[in-house]
C-alpha cells in the first residue's frame, strides 16, 4: 500500500484528490490530512479515509477538529508546528495543495523526507523554485507538477531533451472579464470575479484567472520547473480550455496536451506517475467540440503578465515579493477594499519599490529569507493600499 499524506486536503484541488484515492481505498494507507477553517470536511474525509492524522492550520480550531474527529481513531493536531509534523510524518506520495506561500515550508519538509511531492501550490516555485528543486535533489525525492498548464508540459516532454525545446506555450482560458471592455474592469464585482468560465477551482485562484495574476505565476512556476529562458514561454489565451500547454520543438513540430478542464487529470498523472491509469474523467469528442481558439493577450487587460517578465529578468527573491504582493492585494480585493484592477497597481508598486530599496532580493535563497522578504512586501503592499489606493 503506498503510504499517502494531502497537505490542503479540504480545497478544490485536494478534494479532487480525495475523489481518486476513495475509489481505491484498497491501493492508499492515509497517514495525514492537513487543512485549514473546514473542519467538518476535514474530519469527515480523515474518518472516511483512515488516516493517522488530521491537522488544522490554526490552533483555534483544534477544539472543533477534536469534536468533530470524537470516537474515531484519528489523532488531532493544530498550528504550524503540527502542520510541519505531518508532512514529515514519512509517506511515499504527498499532494502539496495548500493555497499561497503557505504551503512552501510543508512541501520543503514533505521532500525532505524523500516522498514524491505533487505540487499543485505553484506559490512555492514562484518564491522558492531554486530552493525547491535543490531540496528534492539533496534528499533523493521528486517534484511532480500538477498545475494542468505544467503537467501537459511535462508529459509532452517524456522522452524529449529540454535541449530540443525551443519555446513552451501555457494557455489560459482569459478569466471572467475575457471579453469585458477594458474600462469596465475597474467596476469589476467580488462575484463577478468569482465566477470562472471553465474551471471549477478554488476562490482565490478564479479571481487571479480574472487579472491572470495565476498565469503570471504560472509562467515563472515554467521558468522554475523546466529551466527555460523567459524568452521561451508564450501564453496564449484559448477560450476553451482544452489545450492547456503546447511544446515547440527545435524541428518546428508542436506537441500539445488536450484533456478536458477537470484537475483529475493532472492529479491522477502525477499519482500514478510514470504509468498511466483509468481516471474518471470526460472523454473529448473533437468532432463535437468543431473548433478551438487561440489569441494572443491583451497587455492592458492582463498587466499582471508583464509584471511577470519584471520579476524573471530581476531574478533572485522577486518572485517571493510578487507573489506576496499579489498575495495581499487579492485579501484586499476580497475584503472589498480595493477595485479589481487596484490590484496590478499594487503589485506594480510594491515591485518598483522593494526592487529599489532593498538587498535582501539578492540574498541566498533560503526559507528565512524568502520569509523575510514575504513579510516586507506584504507590508509594503498594506502601505501603498493605504495611503495610494481607492
Ligand atoms: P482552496 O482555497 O480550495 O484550498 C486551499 C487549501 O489550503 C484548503 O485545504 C485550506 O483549508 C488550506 N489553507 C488555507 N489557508 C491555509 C493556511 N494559512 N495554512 C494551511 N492551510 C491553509 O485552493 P485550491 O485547491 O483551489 O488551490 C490549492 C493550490 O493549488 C493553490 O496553490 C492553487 O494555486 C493551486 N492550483 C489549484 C487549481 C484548482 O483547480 N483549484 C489548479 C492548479 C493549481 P480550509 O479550506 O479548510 O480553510
């Protein structure tokens, strides 16, 4: 039985892991499940499952999680320190599906402790890839993508040098606002934000497909994972979502990964890795579909993917900055007190300014640093919401 832990087992992404491991409760031996506030989800899947263990990120919580976990053999903990413990609990096959930076200190453990980590928490990569990439090298273990951009990358590369590649193209579906005038997104509502075309995912990343904030992480995650030039990676936007990455190779052949827009997929690839197994997922009828579309983004509607280039030419701890900056702009969106596109503003600023003024960008790339400079942006980001924003 492989011994299996879900770091973020209550989201979107851990719960679509949890679907693929319940139909063969047989071949899985759940040693721990993390999350966050769901604690009725949580101890309703870490009883159904059998696991070890079951953590809540927040002490606050653990009263309830213990409760709700009452007269099953589960053990209940809570706090960063429990969070830690569990992904260095040993386990075979860990899923990293903690939203935000949040997630890179378990994922770190989870390597160090050899397991195959499955990361569908690009944040990592973004703020940490070098870091990341060492670790699992260090420590024998393997860094598989889930993103599904990411995934269709790595498989159209099985078998391929990363030398013959010549550019990777990740598509992005344009988000809620894809087709709204430009000047309209400024009056851009939480919900309307909220609602993806496609994907059915979690809320913070469906409003970072709105701004493409998650497309601007996601092309530095590709920079990170696969080593190519920043020169190298295009995104185009396709409506449909069938597509979601192409490789271009140096003899101008192009492999492309279709699939329908259900996460399963690239979940269940990096679980069964390197085989490939049954998976529960709609199959596509291209003669149904007829048509797939491809255009290339509109810059003024999407500033996020320009930032991007900014933070992969600068290098060192830009993408921790970028991605806390972005971090917290989407909690002020959230909390209604920034616009939508309030947010490019202040992710731009607060890159400008930290670029400038501070050193630590080019420090060693360790977890306390990355931390550091997480704090400072997010502090920068609360600075330049309060005084300049609104
Ligand atoms: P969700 O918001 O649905 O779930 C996030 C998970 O993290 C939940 O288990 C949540 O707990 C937990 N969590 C929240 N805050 C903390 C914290 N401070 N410390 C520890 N755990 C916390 O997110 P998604 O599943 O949508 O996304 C997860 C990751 O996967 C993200 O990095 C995202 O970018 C990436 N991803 C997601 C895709 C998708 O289709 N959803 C596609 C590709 C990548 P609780 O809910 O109990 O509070």
């Amino acid at each position: 039985m492989r011994k299996i832990s879900i770091l973020g087992a209550t989201g979107s992404i851990g719960q679509s892991t949890i679907d693929l491991i319940a139909r063969a409760p047989d071949a899985y031996d759940v040693v721990a499940l993390t999350g966050g506030r769901n604690i009725a989800q949580l101890a309703t899947d870490a009883i159904a499952l059998q696991a070890d263990l079951a953590v809540t990120a927040f002490e606050d919580e653990l009263p309830a999680l213990r409760q709700a976990l009452g007269g099953s053999s589960v053990e209940a903990a809570a706090g960063q320190k429990a969070l830690i413990e569990a992904a260095t609990r040993p386990a075979d096959w860990v899923m990293s599906s903690i939203v935000g930076v949040a997630g890179l200190a378990p994922g770190l453990k989870a390597l160090e402790q050899g397991a195959c980590l499955a990361l569908a928490n690009k944040e990592s990569l973004v703020c940490a890839g070098k870091l990341l990439l060492q670790t699992a090298k260090t420590h024998n273990a393997r860094l598989l993508p889930v993103d599904s951009e990411h995934s269709a990358v790595f498989q159209a590369l099985v078998g391929e040098e990363i030398s013959a590649v010549e550019r990777i193209i990740i598509t992005a579906s344009g988000g809620a606002f894809r087709d709204w005038p430009v000047e309209d997104l400024k009056g851009a509502s939480l919900a309307q934000a909220s609602s993806h075309p496609n994907w059915d995912m979690g809320q913070r990343i469906t409003i970072d497909s709105a701004s493409m904030f998650n497309k601007a992480l996601e092309v530095i995650e590709t920079r990170e994972y696969f080593g190519v030039d920043p020169s190298q990676i295009e995104v185009l936007v396709h409506p449909e979502s069938l597509v979601h990455a192409l490789v271009g190779f140096r003899d101008g052949g192009l492999m492309a990964h279709l699939g329908a827009p259900d996460m399963r997929h690239a979940i269940g690839y990096a679980l069964h890795w390197p085989e490939r197994r049954d998976l529960p997922v709609e199959r596509l009828d291209l003669a149904a579909i007829g048509q797939l579309n491809f255009r290339k983004p509109d810059l003024l509607r999407y500033p996020a993917l320009e930032q991007a280039q900014q933070v992969m030419q600068r290098g060192g701890l830009m993408g921790a900055v970028f991605n806390a900056a972005k971090e917290r702009a989407l909690d002020h969106f959230i909390a209604g007190r920034i616009r939508f596109t309030d947010m490019a503003e202040i992710t731009a600023r607060v890159l400008d300014q930290i670029e400038s003024q501070s050193g630590l960008i080019d420090s060693a790339m360790t977890l306390d640093n990355v931390t550091q400079i997480d704090h400072m942006a997010r502090r920068a980001a609360d600075a330049v919401t309060a005084h300049n924003i609104g």
